[in-house]
C-alpha cells in the first residue's frame, strides 16, 4: 500500500511577508500624488508661471465651471504662501 506525503504538509500561517490586499501588490496610501499639481512646480514650471497662467485663464474664459476651478487653484496657491 502506498502513502503519500500530503498528511505531513502543514499550512503556514501568513505571519511574515508583505501586507497584501491589493490582489499582490503592496497596500499604499489612497489618493493621487498629482493632488497639488501646481503646488510646488511638479508640472515642469514654477509656482509663479503657473500663477500667471491661471491668472490668464481666469480672465480670457467665460466658462464657469472652469472659472470656479481657476479661482480654487488661485486660492488654494495664496493660502498656501500666506497671502490670501
């Protein structure tokens, strides 16, 4: 009569590794990292030129909802500096 190995094989508890959820891939932080675009100059520009072109925008569109965005973005910019 043959016996096989299988009885021998215990689980393992999953108590050493990396925290997995994501299907695999390593839990991180929820959120975008592109959430201040024009805060510190990610987009390739300073925060001055992007001021300037919002700032243009806001006065060359009829647009309001990109209006309200405009305005958020320059606001968002001032009381980050303190000047709002």
């Amino acid at each position: 009569m043959n016996y096989s190995n299988l009885s021998k094989i215990r689980p393992k508890l999953r108590t050493t590794g990396n925290i997995t959820g994501n299907f695999g891939k390593s839990k991180v932080k929820s959120g975008s990292s592109l959430n201040d675009l024009g805060g510190d100059g990610n987009i390739g520009i300073k925060q001055d030129e992007y001021l300037n072109r919002l700032y243009y925008a806001f006065d060359n569109t009829t647009d309001t909802q990109l209006r309200q965005f405009l305005y958020q973005e320059i606001r968002k910019i001032h009381i980050q500096r303190g000047t709002w």
